[in-house]
C-alpha cells in the first residue's frame, strides 16, 4: 500500500470538493475517466453486463455501479454520504452593520462544533440555479479566495468566555463580507460574476460557506492527516477508489453516495429516500430478470455503510468505552449499537471481518459508552428502502463535525483495500443463516 501516494489523491478530492455538489461532480469526472457510462433517470437505460454506469440525483447523490454478468449473483454495496455540517446563506443575505459593514446572513446545516469556525479564511461555493430561454438550469459556483471570516469577540469584551460559552447562531456566526462602500457590491452580485451570468437571471441558490485551509499531512512521521469534510468524504473516497479498482466478481459492486446525512436523510436524495431502491430496480429489468429474482438477490446482497467513527481523544480518554478502544492508523472501525443505531449484528459483524482478513487490513470494533449516546447514520436509515445484511463502519477520526477533522494517514487505504474486496467477492444467503462467501 502506497500511504503517500492515497494521500495526494485524497488531499485532491478534499480540497477540490467544498460540499456535496462538488464531491458528487468529481467522482463523476473520474468515472467518466474510467469510461463508465453516465446515466439519467430522467432517460431510458439500456445496461449491458461487462460495463459500469452512474447516476446522479439533485446534483448531490450518487450511485456507480458494474454488472459483471446478465445473472449475477446480488449487488455488493457501499455507501457514504457527501454532505458535511455547514452554514448555508440565506436568502437575501446581506446585513449592513452601522452603515459601514456587511455581513452575510446564515443558518445551521447539521450539527457542527461552532468554535473553529471563528478567525481563519472562508469562502462560498454550491449550486445556482438561472433562467435559461428554454427554463432553468443549474450551475455550480465557487469563490475559489479567501472572502469571508467570522470574527471572535475579543476576550476583553467577553470574559468569561473561557469558561464555556453558548453559541447564538443568529448572532455569533454571521460572516463579514465588505466595507458598505457601493450600493452595488452585494453578494448575488458577486455570485453572478463569478458564474457569469446576470444577478436577474438568478433564479435561487444553495450557497455555504466553507473553510479555506487545504487538507494537509502533521505528526513527527506525518502520521496524521487534517481537512475539513473527512466526514464523510474520506470514506466515500476510499469507496470510489476501491470500486474503481476492483476486479469484477459474481455481484454488482454498487458504490453510493448520499446527500443529507447530517440533516436525517429524509430527502429525495438521501438515504430514506428512494434512490438506491430505483436504481437497482432498474438494473434488475434492464437485465431482463423478473420480481422474484430481485428478492433472491438481496437475500445474497451485503451494504458497508461507511461513515467516520470516534477514535479514543488524547486528552478526553474516558469518553470511550473501556473495551472497545479505537485510534488512528489501527484501521476499519467495525461499529455496534444494542439499539441499532448501526446496523452490525453478529451475522454482518462477521462478514465484514472476513473481508477485512481476506484484504489483509487491520480492524478494530466501537461502541459508544453504555452511559452515552452516540450519533447514528445512514445505514440503518437505507434499511426501509433496501432491507438487506448491513454493517456499520467508519474510519477513526478526532474533532468528528469540526470545518477542520484530523484522522490517521495509514485508514484510508486500509478501507481501499477492504472496498476492492467487498466489491469483487459475492455472498449467497439462502435465508436459513447460512452464508456463502466467495472472494
Ligand atoms: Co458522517
């Protein structure tokens, strides 16, 4: 396993990929790449076996998939989401200030740690959507500088502030945007600059900020990788690169990724929606196969839901269970909840280290102190769509929903690794307990 190597590709996506709307283009350009067929559900499919396809939906979900033959065993998944806890402009976003400032107007996306987005260069990117002669169309946006910054109160004026503080989202988070000079210098304006259109041809926006700092290796040995969005873009990295480069077995490999996460996934492009249920609907009739086929194929079907996971804190040790303790560079979390806030049991518990073995990475298991509660994720919420043997996993991560997460440099290839197996192997299940796992 090159570490390095990963890294640079990895750093690449991240920094290239502010939000869901970016993260869903750049995987589509390296399927593209790859000669994979985009497809449209708007249009008719005409799937061959022996090819790989994708489709999008809103611009910020997506799903790959290679059909290996016409009677394929089931579809080998992984899923992951593409969206990060963020502040989204609102409309009608500028603010004047004493008739001197302007700030921008802006609201929660998700749950994020508020405190480091203070003091450091942040800038907006996602979609716009302009009038077209024919209707509309969308474009994507990014104010690729340095643009705005959230200043901290200085602690003279607020000196308590080290004792713990309450974040007022209407009134601590705003951005400042520009000296009120010209009546013209509004932020649709320079929205419609940097698209180059008209601000009247802007129809509406979905804008949010993001933070400027690239993606970057620390520790003695560079042993730690920081970016903002690791979770979860890190994992549907590895997802795509695995799939990308995995050999073609008996199944589908299916690799998706979903909007909304962080928001509950009650979308049309999330994970409660009905994306990955249509989609392999399709498949199964464009592959000629009747009702009772697909059935039979999700009884031999297995989905990895990958979303980053909490490795032990450095200076918060107690937060972890006391025996199933997770770091940084020791590999795939495996990760267990009583409740089923992941999907693990033992069945999927034990397939997913059977995966791991035949990739030859290391794995480690998580559950959440049995006095705390945890997040859950999307795999649990996919089930009432495609109910099928699901495990939840994740890479270990610290600062999980901060603009800036660390994680190890070693745990992405691991999950490269652990994809191009779980994508090329097929697992029969008859229903009676019983499973055939073949590599
Ligand atoms: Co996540």
């Amino acid at each position: 396993m090159n570490f390095s190597n990963v890294n640079r590709e990895l750093f690449s996506f991240l920094d290239h990929s502010p939000n869901s709307f970016f993260a869903v283009k750049n995987m589509c350009d390296l399927l593209k790449q790859a000669g994979m067929t985009h497809l449209y559900e708007g249009m008719p499919w005409n799937l061959e076996a022996g090819r790989g396809y994708y489709v999008t939906r809103n611009d910020s979900s997506l799903i790959a998939f290679r059909i290996p033959k016409a009677d394929y065993t089931g579809f080998q998944m992984m899923a992951s989401h593409s969206d990060s806890p963020v502040f989204k402009i609102k409309t009608n976003a500028d603010i004047e200030v004493d008739k001197q400032y302007v700030k921008l107007n802006v609201e929660k996306y998700g749950g994020m740690l508020c405190a480091p987005w203070f003091d450091r260069p942040l800038s907006v990117a996602g979609r716009i959507i302009v009038s077209t002669r024919e209707g509309i169309e969308t474009r994507l946006v990014n104010v690729d500088r340095d643009l705005l910054i959230i200043p901290n109160l200085a602690i003279h004026m607020n000196r308590q502030v080290n004792d713990g503080y309450k974040f007022n989202a209407q009134i601590d988070m705003l951005p400042l945007f520009c000296d009120k000079g010209r009546e013209s210098d509004t932020f649709l304006k320079l929205i419609a600059s940097e698209a180059g259109v008209s601000a009247e041809d802007i129809l509406d926006t979905d804008l949010f900020l993001y933070n400027r700092m690239p993606a970057v290796s620390l520790g003695l040995n560079n042993e730690f990788i920081a970016s903002g969005r690791l979770d979860d873009l890190q994992c549907a990295f590895a997802s795509l690169k695995g799939f990308l480069e995995a050999k073609p077995g008996d199944s589908v490999a299916v690799h998706c990724v979903f909007d909304n996460e962080e928001v509950g996934s009650v979308t049309k492009q999330g994970a409660a929606g009905t994306f990955l249920r249509d989609t392999l609907h399709r498949i199964n009739r464009a592959m000629g196969r009747t009702e009772d086929d697909y059935l039979m194929s999700i009884a031999s079907s297995f989905l990895v839901s990958a979303d980053n996971a909490h490795a032990v804190h450095p200076n918060h040790t107690d937060k972890t269970d006391p025996t199933n303790r997770t770091y940084l560079n020791k590999g795939i979390i495996i990760k267990y909840s009583a409740n089923q806030k992941y999907t693990t049991d033992a069945v999927s518990g034990a397939v997913m280290r059977a995966i791991c073995r035949q990739a030859d990475v290391p794995f480690q298991t998580f559950s959440n102190r049995s006095d705390m509660l945890g997040g859950s994720t999307l795999g649990n919420i996919s089930q009432s769509q495609v109910a099928l043997n699901t495990v939840d996993i994740g890479l270990p991560m610290l600062a999980m929903h901060s603009p800036y997460e660390t994680a190890g440099a070693r745990d992405t290839a691991y999950l490269i690794e652990a994809a191009k197996v779980l994508f090329s192997s097929s697992i029969e299940g008859k229903g009676d307990g019983s499973y055939k796992l073949k590599f």
